[in-house]
C-alpha cells in the first residue's frame, strides 16, 4: 500500500470494504446537485439540497461506451446498525459516455435521502456496461448490494465512485 492508499477517501471513508472492492477510477465522473453543489467525498450536505436528482456527467473514452449509475445509502438505518444495508437510492443504466445520466435509462426513480439517525454516506457508483440493455432491475431497495448486483449484471469492477454525507435535518439546522 503506498501513501495514496491510505490518503484515499473512498477507502478513508469506508466506501471501499463497505459498498465496494478497491479499484482504479478510470472515468471522470462529476455529481452536482441544485446547479451548482459539486460532490466531493466526505462533504455533507442537508438533504433538503439533495432531494431532486442531481446532473451526473459521465466522461469515457466516447458515446459507444455505455455506463451504469448506482446511488446507495450503506447506513441504513443507522450508521450504528445497518441492517438494511444497502439502501438503493436509484440506478441508471444505458448511459453514453461523454454525455449525462439523462442520457440513460432509469431503472429504480431517484429517492432523495431521508436518514433519521446518524451521519449517512451516499454513495454514487460508476460501471462501465458490457452491452447496452445488459444490466436487469433489482428486486427490492433494501438489502441491496453493489457488489452482488454488479456480478450479477457483469458490471466488473467500479471505473468511478464519490460520496457524501448527510444527516437528519433539525429545525435549529435549517435556519
């Protein structure tokens, strides 16, 4: 492990051991929420600001390269007992590379974060498909796992993934 590895958020984070295997991020991928709020790992950000689906642009080499987007909540319902985890937030599959999610097809609608108890981490996902129309819909948002639903659609390994934080709003916080 060289210093890079400790220094990495995902893993700092626990968003590699948690959602996903180590990867090499290979494609550019920028999450903004509101027009303007760019996710960058680890920040936080009340979940009034993240309920409408974010612009999520996808880099790649070019259009013939389709990905699939993941949203999951690792925390759920509690930081403290995840037994649901993985809460999934939303997938989009189809998407061209060089273009944005809208792009793609939704398979599960955006949900915004809600969480009741304890700081969250909501994890966006980038895999590069195999095909287009490869990638099936899961069966439910609970008990979701990034891992088992890429092998299970031969997704591989992750080639991008960023996170942030959100935690209950309380009415002193919102002001």
């Amino acid at each position: 492990m060289g210093s890079r590895a400790m220094l990495d958020p995902l893993r700092l984070g626990g968003v590699i051991g948690d959602v996903l295997d180590g990867f090499s991020a290979s494609v550019k991928m920028e999450v903004v929420y509101g027009g303007n709020k760019q996710v960058h790992n680890g920040h936080e950000f009340m979940p009034s600001a993240v309920s409408l689906k974010p612009r999520v642009e996808v880099g790649g080499e070019d259009m013939r390269n389709f990905y699939t987007l993941i949203l999951t909540d690792p925390d759920a319902p509690s930081p403290s007992d995840p037994h649901l985890r993985e809460h999934l937030h939303w997938i989009v599959t189809d998407i061209p590379g060089t273009t944005n999610a809208s792009f793609g097809r939704e398979i599960v609608k955006y949900e915004g974060p809600k969480p009741l108890m304890g700081i969250h981490r909501f994890v966006f996902v980038l895999f590069k498909q195999q095909a287009r129309q490869t990638v099936q819909e899961p069966e439910a948002r609970d008990r979701f796992s990034t891992r088992a639903f890429a092998d299970d659609n031969a997704l591989g390994l992750p080639v991008a993934a960023v996170y942030f934080n959100a935690q209950r709003e309380t009415a002193a916080r919102r002001r």
